[in-house]
C-alpha cells in the first residue's frame, strides 16, 4: 500500500507560480508512473501531467503545456509540479497519484490516490 501526501497548495494571484509536492510512503522509483489531476467544482477530474517510473517520459494536458512541469526525485520518493503563470481556470484541488503501468490519462486506472490539495488562483 503506497501512501501519497501533497503539499504546497495555496491561494495566488493570477499569473503566479506555485510548487507541489507529493510524498510517498514507500520506495517509487521505477515501479510507479505518477500522475497530476485536478478536479474544479461541478467538473469531471482530469489529468493534468504524468511522469514515467524512471523519469524519462512527461505527459502534460493541452490546457498547462508550457507552463506546468512535472519532475520526481526518486531518491526522495517525491514528485513535484511546477506551476508557473497560473490562470483562474487552474482553481482546483489537486491530486497524485501512483500507477504500476505506464502514464495513462484514464482516472481510474491509478492504483492509490493522495488526499488533495486546493489550489486557488485570485484575479
């Protein structure tokens, strides 16, 4: 059972950055392929990015691509997001998760999921 925590949440103003950071309880490297979502209110969750096991392969949706990277530390079994020029339109919480197959961009093939954290993005 791999526990997930995210962290650095927060409320910004439009056109700013934030970083998150997701912490699992257990070595990841390697065997997880670890996925961003976000879920705003009263809209289905997406995938915002993915990174495979060993680093090497970013997935990113159309709507963060260039602006949003994702990276992992696997010596820390942490991975981040990089947020950067934030929009209104990214006010969401958002999750990790860990997938013992490659990245996939289906929500319900992930195998454990963090609580959230919110992320606000104020005009």
């Amino acid at each position: 059972q791999v526990q997930l925590v995210e962290s650095g949440g927060g409320l910004v103003q439009a056109g700013g950055s934030l970083r998150l950071s997701c912490a699992a309880s257990e070595r990841t490297s390697s065997r997880y392929a670890m996925g961003w979502f976000r879920q705003a209110p009263g809209k289905e969750r997406e995938r915002v990015a993915c990174i495979s096991g060993s680093g090497d392969r970013t997935y990113y949706a159309d709507s963060v691509k260039g602006r949003f990277t994702i990276s992992r530390d696997n010596a820390k079994n942490t991975v981040y997001l990089q947020m950067l020029s934030l929009k209104l339109e990214d006010t969401a919480v958002y999750s990790c998760a860990a997938r013992s197959l490659p990245c996939s961009s289906s929500t319900n093939r992930y195998d454990y999921w963090g609580q959230g954290t919110q992320v606000t993005v104020s005009s």
